[in-house]
C-alpha cells in the first residue's frame, strides 16, 4: 500500500467512525466529519496532508492512487 491509498483509507476510516459514534453516542461526533471533509479539501489545494506526513514516517511508499 502507498501513502496515497492509505490516506484515503484512513479518511474513509475516520469519516465511518464518525458517523458510527453520532448514531450511538451525540451528534457532536459529525464535527469530525467536517474536520476529516475540511482537511482533504485544504491537502487538494495546499499539497500540506499530516495524515500523509505520518505514514511517510511509517515507511509507506509515496504512488499515485488511481494507477
């Protein structure tokens, strides 16, 4: 798996979890979800992603996601 691929899995990841813990727990949980939408759009224009950043640390090879 490749920075890019893991990015999206754990955006998609994070914007499950947020709508798993407002079903059950508050609504409140759906500002993640905004956090999560706010941070791909910034990232899109900026290039700046610290999920991207993080898995690079990890050891995750850089790639092109739609290969």
């Amino acid at each position: 798996m490749n920075i890019d691929r893991a990015v999206m899995a754990f955006a998609g990841l994070m914007v499950l979890a947020s709508v798993a813990l407002t079903y059950f727990i508050s609504p409140w949980w759906l500002l993640l979800t905004v956090f999560v939408g706010l941070n791909l759009v910034q990232a899109s224009f900026t290039g700046f992603c610290p999920a991207a950043m993080l898995f690079a640390r990890l050891g995750f090879k850089s790639g092109c996601a739609f290969k």
